[in-house]
C-alpha cells in the first residue's frame, strides 16, 4: 500500500533541493533555511554519479536524507525514483510554474542547468509549503499503468503497419482489400502471407480458397460466395507485373510484423488482467457501464483507485481534463479547453463516456442535450465524463460498485433534469 507522508512534510524540511534533470546528467542546487547555497553540482546518471551525490551529501547536510526536499520538473521516471530511495521528500514542479520560478530570479531570460536548479530549490524555500508532496503508489498500479501505456503504444505500432499495408494492397492487389475490410484479424494477415499476389491466388485454386477459409473460421454463409467471386476476378485488375513484385515483398514483410505484434499485444492483454484482478478495486472499475476489460484497467491505474491522489472530485476532473479553464479579468470572462492535464487519463475517459451512453439510458439523454446545446461530439463527451468522474469519484470513496438503480433514485430525489429527459424518450 501507498506509503502516506506526514501531515505537514514542509515543515520537517531543513534543506531544499532543485534538481534540472536530464538524460545522461543532473544537475543541483541545495539551500539552507535562510537561502544560502550548500552544495551545487553536477552528477552522471549512473551509479557512479548517484554514489558521488550521496558523498555530497553526506559532507554537506549529514546522513538523514528525510530533511532533505527535492524539487525536480517531473513526476516520474529514474531520477524520481532514485530520489525518493535516498529517503528525500519529492516535490514534483509543472514546467509551466518550472519557468515562472526561473524568470523570477533571471527576468533577462537567461538560461542554465544551474539556474533552473537553483530557482526551483529556492522556490521550495519560499513557496513549499502550499505544494504538494509525491507519494509513494502502489507498485501494482504502477506496473499496471505502464504496461497499459505501453500496450497503447503497441497499438499505435500495429495502426501505422495496417495503415502501410493497406496502401500496398491497394496499389497491387484490390481483391485483397475487397475481400477483408477487418484487418485488425490474424486472418487477413494470413491471406496475404499465404496468396500474396493475384497471380498466387489464381493459381491456387477453389479447393485451396476453400481449405484456407475453413482454416481461419472464414465459412460464413453472408461472406463465403462473396469472397469466392472476388478470388475469382484477383487477376482482372491488379497492379503490373514490376509494381506486384515489389510491393508484394512489402506486404508479406507487414503481414509478419503484424503477427508478431498481435502475439505480444496478447501477452500484454494477459497481464494487464492479471494485475487488475490482484487489486483491491477491480470490483468498482469492472461494473462501471461501458468501460469493458480494457478501458476499466486504464481508468483504475490512471486515477489510483481508492488510494489515489485526490483530495476531491474537481481534482480528478482537472487532471482528466474533463474540467475546462477559466479565466476572468475585470468585466471579461472567457472558459477554454484544458490543456494540462493526464493525456492518458483523458483518453480514457473520453472513450468510456462514448461507450456508456450505449449501457445507460440516462447517459444518452445527457449527451444528445449537450448536442442540442450545439455542443460538437468531443464537448458532449467532455461533459458526460465530467460527469462521469463525480460518480467514479464518489465510489472509490465509499468501496460502493456503480448500482445503476442506486444512481436513478438519487438523480429523481435530487430532481436531476436528465431524468426528465429520459422520462420523454420512454
């Protein structure tokens, strides 16, 4: 479980640290209580580097590392987790505010290493006390987040090899992109490495079209004639003989990497279940409407379940980006999209709203209004999954799964418009 730190951790600071981190190297500064520096420098990022800091440290500021508070640009990746071993009290810094604190201190616009270190150390100094601490997370939601990240990643990778594949199909081989309009399927990978031109198709024959769609539980009575007749006419109009010899080489090697992608993506799948069957949550994000065995995972790690970072449902609504941003000067008065915010998280919202409005009646009146409104398609969600988010927000608060029945009375106890939107369409 999360590791909570104490009521007031700025307090028990005695040291105040910036760290400018970067791929190979890091550089920081370290202040005393009256804004004295104590120790500036420059490390590697390996173990040499990390063991020379630690010295450092010691000669300067003593061995008890928790007095120590770390300000650094990030909230994640190894110099955050290094910086968190050594026992220091991580202060994750947005680089937007990042670069407020180093025009402070340098309005001429210069720009260092050292001077980013610096500003951000002395800024935990001054302005500390109202930030908030990074928390150690579990390391199953952790391990969680990343593999769904990276399993979108992946996706991304096949998308772009669909993508190139198509457009080699379509310069040599049409009968290919006729007869399988899914090709996210092995069996459309298979038909290309298997009658890779239209010359091979020909050739092969009905019994070998027929013994291929057995084998790939392709014999439906609606596609079966229809792709018969398609094989039939490949050789009617394909590319020339120069342009099917080259890119056929092309579409054979896509057809591999997608393979092997599919394969890996399965792994990835399994274990994303797997981690989202060992936490405690699973329950609450399984019955959320519409967010299936794949958003529901996304959304848990995303949002840290019961033991994640906000303090209150406007937090996990800016962090989302479902919440837009306002701002007021004088007698003007303007509301535009949040930018800064979880891309992740957003995305997944954004896909879960879609997705329940085809599970809960109440959720397709509210969208369909804002549509009315003259809302576009992405608004509307937005302001479904603000919506959203109060009820998720309010689950992992109380351990109560989404009750549909539950949500229904408290929407006609409140007087809640939708339901009268929902009452018209019945």
């Amino acid at each position: 479980m999360k590791n909570h730190p104490p009521t007031d951790p700025w307090n028990a600071l005695g040291y105040y640290m910036g760290l400018d981190w970067s791929k190979d190297h890091h550089d920081i500064v370290v202040v005393d209580p009256q804004g004295d520096i104590l120790l500036e420098m420059t490390f590697d990022d390996n173990a040499k580097g990390w063991h020379r800091l630690r010295r450092r440290l010691d000669e300067r500021v003593g061995a008890d590392y928790t007095q120590i508070g770390a300000a650094v640009e990030t909230s994640r990746g190894p110099a955050v987790e290094r910086l968190l071993e050594l026992g220091c009290t991580v202060f994750p810094v947005h680089p937007k505010a990042a670069q407020r604190y180093r025009d402070r201190k340098a309005p001429s616009g210069v720009k260092n290493d050292r001077l980013d270190a610096w500003s951000l150390g002395d800024a935990l100094r001054t302005d500390g006390r109202q930030w908030r601490v990074l928390q150690e997370e579990d390391p199953r939601v952790q391990e969680l987040r990343l593999i769904c990240r990276d399993e979108i990643s992946l996706i991304e990778q096949q998308t772009a090899l669909i993508n190139q594949l198509q457009e080699a199909l379509h310069e040599y081989y049409p009968a290919a992109l006729e007869a399988f309009t899914d090709w996210t399927r092995p069996s459309a990978w298979a038909f290309v490495e298997r009658f890779p031109t239209p010359q091979a198709l020909g050739k092969a024959g009905k019994r070998r079209w027929e013994k291929f769609l057995h084998a790939n539980k392709l014999y439906c009575p609606q596609t079966y004639p229809h792709r018969l007749e398609i094989f039939t006419h490949a050789e009617e109009f394909c590319g020339a003989k120069a342009v099917t010899r080259a890119k056929s080489l092309l579409a054979v090697s896509l057809a591999g990497q997608l393979r092997l992608l599919g394969k890996q993506l399965a792994v990835y799948r399994q274990r994303i279940q797997e981690l989202f069957d060992q936490h405690p949550d699973h329950g609450l994000f399984d019955s959320l409407p519409g967010a299936g065995p794949k958003l529901a995972p996304r959304l848990l790690c995303e949002s840290g379940g019961s033991d994640g970072p906000f303090e209150d449902v406007q937090g996990m609504q800016c962090m989302a980006g479902t919440a837009p941003v306002s701002f007021q000067s004088g007698q003007m008065k303007r509301v535009r999209f949040r930018w800064a915010c979880n891309k992740h998280f957003r995305a997944a919202v954004h896909l879960w709203a879609n997705l329940s409005r085809t599970k809960c009646a109440w959720a397709e009146a509210y969208y369909r209004k804002k549509r009315q409104e003259g809302k576009s398609h992405s608004c509307a969600l937005r302001c479904l999954g603000q919506r959203w988010l109060k009820i998720l927000f309010r689950m992992v608060r109380t351990g109560r799964p989404y009750d549909e029945a539950l949500h229904m009375r408290n929407q006609v106890a409140h007087g809640s418009w939708v339901i009268e939107l929902v009452q018209q369409k019945a």
